[in-house]
C-alpha cells in the first residue's frame, strides 16, 4: 500500500508540473504542502520557499523586499496584512502586474480542511490584446481579427487548462483530506521532523500519547512540543535516526505513569542522504502491565515446578522428625536439658512446616479476582483490621484522595499485602511511639499508588537492594523473608510495581502501585435461574445474587432447570457443572444452546484445575471457581453482563 501511494504521489506531482499555470497549496498553519516547478518558475523563488514547510509569510516578504509589490510602506507591516488576509481563507480573484510588467491573474479556493489552493495565470497577452482593441477600436484591421482569434483560441485552451486543473485539485483535496481523516483516527502519534528538530507533520495524537502536551505541534521543536522529560528519553533514537539508523524502544514517562513505545525512521529525503525523522509512537501502558503480570506468573510456574518435589520431600522429613520428638519428649526419666533440645527441635520443625506453607502460597497457582473496590472505605476496614494488633503508642491513619467511582482491585490480595506491611512498620517501629500512615492516591488516569509510611528505623542500603528477594530479611531468626515477597508477588501479578524508599522523617515508604482500571456500572437487575444441588451452597449464592439486585429461581437438577428456562423473561443460567442424576451443568447448558434458547449461560465449579469436565465446561463458558464471596460473583457478573 505503501508503494503504491508513493507511486501515485510521484505521478501527482509530475503532472502537476505540465500545466502551465502555477500551482500552491498551503495548510491551515500557512505552511506550503504542495507546489509545482511552474510557481517556481513564474516568481523566480529560491528553492527552500518551493519546499514543503516553507511559511507563507517568508514568500511574501521575499517577494516584496525585491519590489514585486511596488512601495509597500512598512514591510513588516504589509506582510502581516497579507497573513492576516490569507487566514481569512476566503475564495478570492485578482489580478496583478508584477514589477518585471507581467500581469498574473491569482485564483484562490479555501479546503474544508483549512489552507487553501491557489492558481496562478500569465495573462499578458491577454491584456495586451485588450489595450490594443481599446486604442484602435476605430478600425478592425485584419491584425485585429488575428489579435482575437488568437485571443479567443488561447481562451479555449485556458479554460480546458483551467477545467483539467480543477479535477486535479479536487483530486489532491481529497487525497488529502481521506490520509490526513485516516491518520488522525489512529491510536497513536504520527508526526516528522525535519532537520532542525522542527515538526512538519502531525496527526494531532500527540495528547493520546503523553496527557497535557499541545495538539498542534507543527512548527514546534521536540523540546517544545515533548517536554524536557521525554524528550531527554527520545533525544539519543533521534539523532540515530539523522546518522540514518533505525530503532524501536520504549520508555516509562514519570509524569504520567505511562509506558510509550516509540519508532524513528530516518526520511531518505528528495537528494539522498536523511531529509528528516519519522516517528511513530503509542501508548502500550496496558500491554506492559499484561506482559508484567504473564512474567510473573512464568515465574510462579517455574518456582512451583522446583519446589513441589522439594517440599514434598521436605515435608516427609518434617513429618518423621515432629512424630520422633514427640516418642523422644514422652520417654520417662528424659533429662532436662534433653527435653529441652526435643522441644527445641518440634519447635524449628513447626516453623519449618509453617514456611512450607508460605512458600505454596508463593508458587502455587492463584487466579486474580479484581472486583469493584471503593479505596476509601477498603482503607477504613484496612484499619479496623489492623488496629487491635498495634501496641497503643503506635498510630495508624488511613487516607484517601481522588477516587469518586470504585475501582477494580483484587481485595483479597491488596488487604493480605497491606497488612503484611502494616505489621512490618510494627516491627520496624518497636516499642517507640511512632505512626504508620496509609496513603492512595490516582497518578494521572494510569496507576493507583498505595503508600505505606512508617516513622520508624528505615531501610538500610542492603535493604532497599535485597528486601523484595526471598528469604532476605533484617529480623534476624523471627522472619521467614517472605513477606515482602509475597507483597511483591501479589503487586507483579496484578500488572504493578513495587518501591522502597526511605521518607524524609527517616523511616520507611513503601509504595505499590497498581493498574487504574475503574469499575463499570453495575449492570441492570436480572431474572437468573440458579442450578445448586447443594442447599447450603444454593441458598448462600441466592442471597448474593440478591443483594446485587437480581430475581432468583432455583433448581436442583438439570431436568428441573431445562423445564424452568423455558420461562419467559429468564436473562441468565448460573449453573454448577456437577449435578445429581447422571447429567452435569455442561450437558444443561448444551441441551439449552441446541434448542437456541437465548439465555445466558455461566459456570460455577469446585473442581480442580487439571478436571477434564472443567477444562471443557471452561472452554465454552464463562466460568467462576468456588468458593466466591458477594464482590468475586458481582465481578464475574458485571464482566459478563458487559461483554
């Protein structure tokens, strides 16, 4: 596609240069975007005003500082008349006699783009003819005649000259305006540069890419128009791209939280060498934080992989050493220092089992949950969770700022990590007075940063290297190391980051900063039909579905939920896939699509993952695992009712 429009531009621009008229088109920004050689040619103009950019206000002044005008007055002032004229863009006809006593008639025709094309006509002979009919209009001499079919054969040719000009114009206007309709709907900023770092080009995305930046950047450097951060990032691929060198790379701009991925292409420009730097450049902050969150679950996947055999050895061995200390503590006549290493030993095995279970709660699998969370009142129970743990010198305040509609977190996930660091600040504050402070807050429309300050000793500089690592911990024998860690874990999972620093008080912050997704509205109330064989199970889930809003019908086998979908007005089947009487959830859902029944149909399951009926079950329909609580069922529903 790409070579057949440079193709066509090629053969739009030769013939352009045939007619005989010449031929501008300049933007709304009175900038040239098209010329033909014939403009050249007629006002004998250097060759950087016939080159795309030049500024319509240069060719004006150049043009009268050598007397084309005649006595202007004050130059500066007559050129911003003429500008100012020409922004009116108005259609407009005139005629000039230029100093060298060549009269030019100028025709000029606005775009619904803004610009205009303008035409431009040696009427000499024209005029000559008519002076000479007015001074010898006594007598019609044969050379007269001659005069006026030349001049009537010349009009001939003007006019078709003038019609094949028009399609062409109107074929260059629409050329133009279909690419520039295309480019300006795309998800990113296509821009160029010429050779002084100056914008030609854009399609006016730049604010899509990086927030509060100018729309209109054409005639403004890169600092200007990028701002000093980003272009400090993009500064050494620019002048690869002028040494002719092409290069894709991305950047985290701190501004905005976002990630932006950017592309310079060297302009091989009209005489070889590089005539500027194409850029193309988008916003991928969503895709980063995807391919954050696959890495770490890649991650989890190996670890469980190289601790399952491990751990399954290991608890063996604990197993056998808890049941000999427990023979060796029951021997009668054991003496004291003996009992004493016995209970020394159950001890360390007990804690050994205990950091088995941290690390399956690393490794092994977990599906994230995000469901609609209002931060403000998440942090109001944080702290009501957290308080009856800190001693009474030690204050907790919550805050939150900037968050009027709920947000998607996964809350389990978001409360275990803050309360891991909660306790951390505990520790770090000992028995001091001091205060622990719970700060979130949105970073532009991108990320939410949930801050966790302590008044206490601070990370040490190994601490602020090695904190986030397994095992690293600074509490001597009563850490396991892992707390952090599963801070980290949880964070990564969910597409963020996690930093330490020192506050300026001297203690320590440690921020989390996660995906800003805010949650949909909730979907209007619905009639489900509810399939539980379980009553506890059933009546449980019936009360979710109806605090959300919703009206239930029950059903405890199959054959009972076929006869009651056949209800009128039944917008949604939530099913469990394993059923009494020989036909599971599946085969319902499969019998309710054969008869083309437009209900809904959703999964719900205890199955392990690795089940062949859940594999299948899930590859056909949305699917929600047990056990869920109100908001994991009011997310999956919302996702669903909105797909």
């Amino acid at each position: 596609m790409q070579i057949d429009a440079d193709r066509t531009a090629r053969l739009t621009q030769a013939g352009l240069n045939l007619i005989q008229q010449a031929l501008t088109i300049y933007d709304a920004e009175l900038r040239l975007a098209v010329c033909n050689r014939r403009f050249q040619e007629m006002f004998d103009l250097p060759e950087w005003l016939v080159t795309p950019g030049a500024r319509f206000a240069d060719t004006i002044r150049f043009l009268a500082e050598r007397g084309d005008y005649g006595d202007v007055g004050p130059l500066e002032d007559f050129v911003r008349s003429r500008v100012e004229t020409a922004r009116a863009f108005e259609p407009h006809y005139m005629e000039r006699t230029r100093a060298n006593g060549r009269t030019i008639s100028v025709e000029g025709s606005p775009l619904p783009q803004g610009g205009w094309v303008t035409v431009y006509t040696d009427i000499t002979a024209i005029k000559r003819q008519e002076t000479l009919l007015r001074s010898r209009s006594a007598e019609l001499s044969e050379r007269l005649v001659a005069y006026s079919e030349e001049l009537a054969r010349t009009n001939r040719e003007l006019a078709a000259t003038i019609s094949a000009l028009e399609e062409a114009k109107r074929e260059l206007t629409e050329m133009e305006a279909r690419t520039r309709l295309t480019a300006e709907m795309m998800p990113a900023h296509i821009a160029h540069l010429d050779l002084n770092e100056r914008y030609t080009y854009s399609n006016r995305r730049l604010t899509y890419v990086i927030p509060n930046r100018p729309q209109e950047i054409v005639g403004l450097t890169a600092r200007e128009a990028l701002g000093d951060t980003a272009y400090a990032e993009v500064k050494p691929y620019i002048d690869r791209a002028y040494a002719g060198e092409s290069s894709v790379f991305e950047f985290s701009h701190p501004d905005s939280g976002r990630r932006i991925r950017g592309a310079f292409t060297p302009d091989p420009g009209s005489a070889g060498g590089v005539g500027g730097v194409y850029i193309l450049s988008m916003d991928v902050t969503e895709e980063a934080q995807a391919r954050a969150a696959l890495s770490q679950t890649h991650k989890r996947e190996l670890a469980a992989q190289l601790t399952s055999g491990l751990a399954h050895d290991f608890s063996n061995l604990l197993t056998i050493i808890l049941g000999l200390q427990g023979r060796l503590e029951k021997l009668d006549g054991l003496p004291d220092p003996a009992r004493e290493i016995a209970a020394t030993t159950r001890a360390a095995a007990l804690r050994g089992g205990r950091l088995l279970d941290r690390l399956a709660d690393i490794s092994g699998r977990r599906d994230m949950r995000p469901a609609p969370t209002d931060l403000p009142a998440f942090l109001r129970d944080i702290r009501t969770l957290a308080a009856p743990s800190l001693p009474r010198a030690v204050r907790l305040s919550v805050s939150a700022e900037g968050f009027d509609r709920p947000v998607l977190m996964d809350h389990g996930a978001l409360q275990d990590s803050l309360l891991n660091l909660i306790l951390n600040a505990r520790d770090a504050i000992g028995d001091a007075p001091g205060e622990i402070t719970v700060h979130a807050a949105p970073v532009r429309d991108t990320w939410v940063d949930v801050e966790v300050t302590d008044t206490g000793c601070g990370f040490s500089d190994e601490a602020l290297e090695q904190a986030l690592n397994p095992f690293y911990t600074t509490k001597a024998g009563e850490g396991s190391g892992l707390g952090l860690s599963m801070v980290y874990d949880s964070t990564k999972l969910a597409g963020g980051q996690v930093m330490l620093a020192n506050a300026g008080g001297g203690g320590a912050r440690v921020t989390l900063r996660l995906p800003l997704r805010p949650a949909a509205e909730a979907p209007a109330p619905r009639l489900v039909l509810l399939v539980e064989d379980n009553p506890d199970l059933r009546v449980e889930t019936r009360g979710m579905l109806r605090e959300l809003g919703h009206t239930v019908l029950e059903a405890e086998t199959a054959e009972e939920a076929e006869t009651l979908a056949e209800i009128p007005g039944i917008d949604l089947v939530l099913t469990d896939i394993t059923l009494p009487g020989g036909r599971s959830g599946l085969d319902l859902a499969e019998t309710l699509r054969t008869r083309g029944n437009p209900t809904g149909i959703l999964m719900m399951t205890a199955l392990p993952v690795q089940d062949p009926l859940r594999a299948r079950a899930e590859s056909r329909f949305p699917l929600i695992a047990k056990p869920f609580d109100a908001a994991a069922l009011a997310a999956f529903l919302n996702a669903e009712l909105a797909a």
